[in-house]
C-alpha cells in the first residue's frame, strides 16, 4: 500500500479556499491517500517559519516531501513559506499574475478578502439566509415563504436539510423545505399551504434502498425504515411531483455540492458563493 502523502493548507484567513481548490485536485487521485493539514492564519513571516517546523517534521514521518497548497496574499510570507522543501502550489502567484497583466492594473494584495467582512451587507445576507433556512427546516413553519428562494420538497430523510444549510451557507439562497408525508399521499396532492409557491418547488428523491439504509441509524427495526415503506414512499413521492409538475433530482449518488449546482441552474437562482 502506498505510504499517505502530507498535505498542508496553508492562509492568511480560514483556509477554506486553500482546501477547497486542493480537494478538487486530489479527488483525481484516489489511489493515493492523504493526511491533510490546516494551518489558518499565517500571516506573518515568523508564522510561515513555524509552517515549515512542521512540514519538516511531516517530511521526516513520512519519509518523503509534503505538498504545500497555499492562498497567501502577502508577497513575504509567500516568499518565507518557499523556503520549504516540499511540493509548493501557490495558488495567488499562479492566476494573479496573470489578471495583473490582463486587467492592466495591480492587485491590491488585502488579505481576508475572500472570505472576511469586507461587503458587509453581502455577509448579513448570508446571515440571514442560513436563519430563514433554520426557521423553515422540516415544514416547522410556513410563515413568510413568499421571502424564500427555493422550497425543497421530498420524503424524510432524502437530503433536503443539508442541501437547504449548504445553500444557505455557501450562497445566501433562503431555502425552506418541507417532508412529504403518507398524508399527502393519500390525499395525492401537494400541502395546501405549497399551493401557491408551486413555482418555487424543487424535489428530492432517493433510492429505497439508500433511504432505508439512512433511515434505519436514526430508527433501525422500524416500519419508518423497513425496505418496504422506503419503496412505497418512493413511488408516491415521485408520483405526486410528476403529477403536480415539480422537478426533481435523484439525490441518491450526488454530493450536496452536486445537488446544489444543479438545483441553482434549474431554478435559476442567482446565488453568491462565499
């Protein structure tokens, strides 16, 4: 088996940039396995040096040079980290550049723009989208969803509140969502208080098997999550979106982050990501 490669995410700020370009390369190599690292916050010479403390000592455990994915602003603290012997992807020096040139103009080199409060209006939307999204999780309320951008409709436990918090979180998106129950079922037809925001309705689905595999670590040897009810809730719950209209996606092989992008082009939310 292959030893496990060290790689450190290095900032200025969270370091939620850093990870999120690096996982989206080492998803292509998933032979290999990786011991991630975070270090926020290195905004100073003497904290880069502190950095390469501890890719030294990676580099000695692992018997091999870690790789370095770094987001830091600061020209010297870049240059401090450099003096590190691992592999270095300086993820600013490669595409700023390059904009300089374009845009005829210098960056302006601020760190914690990505990710601080330097629009303090877009933060407070944000803000007030995850709790909009808190507040109308589960159908716990049908107040005020006239000031939702997207209701998220399905059986329990299909995905829609990790969807919704991730819209929320990642975009602004106010997003309410509501279970569709037996009830419904039976009455083949949406709840009456989804009536009239049948425009801002998008479904999730699921497979029986993966629903009854979900649902039995919340209640195992139950009725709720027997193979059984999983399948008849299924189908009625497809049913009743094809009949109504409403567009769906299959949630069962799809990451949040897949389900999220797609829902964002078929309803055509203009989300912000953060």
């Amino acid at each position: 088996m292959t030893a496990a490669r060290t790689i450190f995410f290095v900032s200025d700020g969270t370091g939620i940039t850093a990870e999120t370009l690096a996982n989206s390369l080492l998803s292509q190599f998933d032979a290999i396995q990786f011991r991630q690292v975070r270090m926020p916050f290195v905004d100073s010479v003497a904290k880069a040096r502190d950095c390469i403390t501890q890719i030294r000592a990676a580099a000695e455990r692992d018997g091999q040079r870690p790789i370095v994915v770094s987001t830091l602003v600061s020209p010297q603290v870049a240059a401090a980290l450099r003096e590190a012997d691992a592999l270095i992807l300086d993820f600013f020096s490669i595409f700023i550049a390059p904009l300089e040139a374009e845009l005829g103009t210098r960056s302006t080199h601020t760190i914690g723009r990505s990710h601080g409060r330097a629009n303090a209006k877009t933060y407070d939307d944000r803000i007030e989208a995850i709790n909009f999204t808190l507040a109308h999780d589960d159908g716990v309320t049908d107040n005020d969803l006239d000031m939702s951008d997207v209701i998220l409709v399905g059986v329990s436990r299909s995905g829609k509140t990790p969807t919704s918090l991730y819209l929320a979180v990642q975009f602004g998106i106010k997003a309410a969502n509501y279970p569709l129950i037996p009830e419904d079922f039976e009455r083949n037809r949406l709840p009456g208080s989804l009536e009239k925001y049948r425009h801002k309705l998008f479904g999730l689905t699921i497979s029986p098997e993966r629903l009854a595999e979900i649902r039995r670590e919340r209640r195992p040897d139950s009725t709720y999550a027997s193979i059984a009810n999983c399948r008849a809730e299924v189908d009625a719950a497809q049913k009743l979106m094809r009949r109504e209209g409403i567009r769906w996606l299959d949630s069962t092989s799809k990451s949040i982050e897949e389900i999220a992008a797609t829902l964002i082009q078929e309803v055509g939310i203009n989300g912000k990501a953060f």
